[in-house]
C-alpha cells in the first residue's frame, strides 16, 4: 500500500451535513439523486455566498465559520470524492482535483483559525505550540473546534504527503479531543466517529489502538441509536482495512446499508451521502486488501 493510499484511508471520514435546499430532507435526497450536477452548481453558488460576507466582515466571527464549514463540506463531499474515484483509473489526473481540494482547505483553515482568535485571543497560540496554553472553550465552541479538525484533516490528505501537513497531524488531535471535552455527545457521537481514524495515525498512538478505536466506534453507534452509517464505514476504512480482514470489511459496510436513512431526518442527507459512500468502496473492494 502506497504511503498516499494509507492517508486516503486512515484520515477522517467527517460527517457531511448538506443543505441543498430549504426543502424537506426527503427532497433534497431526490434532487441529490436525480439532478447531481444541478444540485452541486446550487451549493457552489451558495458557497460562494457565503465565501463573499466572510471576506467582507473579517472581523464577524459567525461568517468566518460558516465560510469554513460550508467550504469543507464542499470539498469533501464534491472534490475529495471525485478525486479518490478518478485516483483508481488516472492517477496523475487525480492530482490536480486533490491539489484544488487542498487549496480549499487550506483556505477552510484560514477561516476557522480567524473565526476561533475572534472568540479566543489567544487560540493561534494554542493551536501552534500544541496545547501548551490552556484555553478555556465555551460548550458552543465544540462545533467550531470539530469542522477545524475536519479542515486540518482535508489539508492533510490532500497534501499527498507533503511533510510540511503531515506534521500538522497532532492539531487533529488537539481539536477533537478538546471539543470532545466539551460536548461529547454532539452531533449524534462525531467526536466518537473522528477518534476511530485519528487513534490509529495519532503521533502517540497507543499499542492497544485497535481496541481504542472500537471503543469509540461502539461509543458512536450508541449516542446516535445506530441511526447514523458514519461510525461503520469509518471502522470498515480505518480498522477493517488495516487489519486486512475482508469479512469485516464488507459486514460492516452491508450494516451501514442496511440502516433506513430516513430513520433520523436529521442524519438523513448525510446518511445519503455515506451510503454512495458504502457502495463505492463494496464495488472497489479490491483496492484495500492485499
């Protein structure tokens, strides 16, 4: 396995929350099926939207987060996804959307850490000497501190391995487990869902990661009552895989399948999403396992 395909896998499978419409989850899940393109030239646009307030209010913290958050959104949801299935067939073509996906985020990163400073004076203090200033996060900042992780961990895997990110790998790590401090629950179990990854390529991993890493994973499924696919392919990509157990693999990602994605409408578009997901990685099984 080559060092880029390891980051492919490993790095965070962040819950993707769309909002194409003003419509009706149900709804937005038809228009995602059957007008795709339409529906990404919608949020495109209304990216770009939101892109514009938060260039022209630099010092409105709101609109500085909500750029970065929709901008990482996008470019899991779209570029990321498009450049891991291009990768399979035309690799060197691949390169350029992951170098697109990574400008982006680096961008995203750019917003989030504004946003943060705005609330924290001394948040870019904390975030660049690794924790060693302690900051005192409000419970509202839990959001903030996982879309930061989920922008870092976007600049990292699309970096194709370039050192300068990679050693930027420990403030995932920082991010998650201080909003996890705050609000361990939120979002149907996220924070538990991101630490499956982060636990197995932490700088610090422990020699009993795997068992870590399924604590979270069962963490996951219970907050969000087994309503949510994230937790299940996020074992099935990170532990499954390098464990190179195949049966695992392919049980946990038809488990995912088999959950009603309506069940919560507030996971429903994003259940949408992990399902294609699911399926993708089912017919391209052989590109994981040796």
């Amino acid at each position: 396995m080559s060092f880029t395909n390891k980051y492919f896998i490993y790095l965070l499978p962040f819950v993707l929350h769309y909002n194409i419409s003003c419509t009706s989850p149900r709804v937005n899940v038809l228009a995602l099926s059957y007008t795709p393109n339409f529906s990404k030239k919608l949020y495109l646009s209304n990216l770009k939207k939101i892109e514009n307030k938060a260039i022209k209010n630099p010092l409105d913290s709101s609109f500085l987060f909500n750029a970065s958050k929709e901008l990482t959104i996008f470019s899991y949801g779209y570029t990321m996804e498009e450049a891991a299935k291009l990768k399979i067939s035309d690799y060197n073509a691949s390169k350029s959307i992951y170098l697109k996906a990574h400008n982006d985020f680096v961008r995203s990163i750019d917003y989030i850490n504004s946003s943060l400073d705005l609330e924290y004076p001394d948040y870019k203090t904390w975030i660049v000497e690794n924790n060693q200033k302690k900051l005192n996060f409000k419970k509202a900042s839990a959001e903030k501190l996982y879309w930061a992780a989920g922008a870092y961990a976007g600049a990292i895997e699309s970096s194709n391995g370039d050192p300068k990110w990679l050693i930027q790998l420990p403030k995932i790590g920082q991010l998650l487990e201080s909003g996890m401090k705050l609000d361990p629950e939120w979002n149907y179990g996220s924070f538990y869902t991101a630490m499956i990854s982060y636990t197995l390529i932490r700088h610090d991993a422990k020699n009993n990661k795997f068992d870590l890493a399924k604590e979270f994973f069962e963490r996951a499924v219970d907050i969000s009552k087994g309503e949510d696919l994230s937790p299940y392919i996020s074992y099935a990509v990170n532990i499954a895989v390098s464990e190179q157990d195949r049966n695992e693999f392919t049980n946990m990602l038809y488990k995912a399948l088999n959950i009603d994605i309506y069940a919560n409408p507030e996971l429903t578009l994003s259940n949408y999403m992990n399902r294609k997901k699911a399926n993708w990685l089912l017919d391209n099984i052989e590109e994981y396992f040796y």
